[in-house]
C-alpha cells in the first residue's frame, strides 16, 4: 500500500499544485482549498493515467476520501 500511497502522493501534489501537500487516509476535499469539483476531475483522470486504470463513475461517486480512493485503486490493481 505505500508504493501506491506515495504515487497518490504525487498525483496530488501535481495536481493541485501543492508540492508541500501531504495527504493521508482522512483526508477530504474539505481539506484542501484547490481540491474543488474541476481538480476532482483531473485527480480521478490522472489516477487512472498514472496507475494505468479505469475507474467506474459509480465507483467514483462513491468516494469520500483519500482513504477509499488508496482502497479502490489496490481493488483495481488486483482485477
């Protein structure tokens, strides 16, 4: 779970420009400023092109935070 932790890590630093960032397990879009409806977007794009997934728009909607999203992405990898 780290290796994908620390490339999650990246995804988000990259994409809401934050290379201070730190995420973790609880973290919500609440949590962040920049983390607004457009960067969810391109989080859920870049997480697909980084972790070489797709991701369904159901499971998606079903994401509350960084937590579920490190738990979907270790689900996917092993399908």
């Amino acid at each position: 779970m780290s290796e994908i932790l620390e490339k999650l890590q990246s995804v988000f630093q990259r994409v809401l420009e934050d290379d201070e960032l730190v995420i973790s397990r609880t973290m919500t879009a609440g949590d962040h400023a920049s983390w607004d409806s457009i960067n969810h977007i391109k989080l859920v794009l870049e997480v697909e092109k980084t972790f070489d997934l797709r991701l369904k728009n159901s499971d998606v909607a079903l994401l509350e935070s960084v937590g579920d999203l490190l738990d979907l992405i270790a689900r996917k990898r092993t399908d």
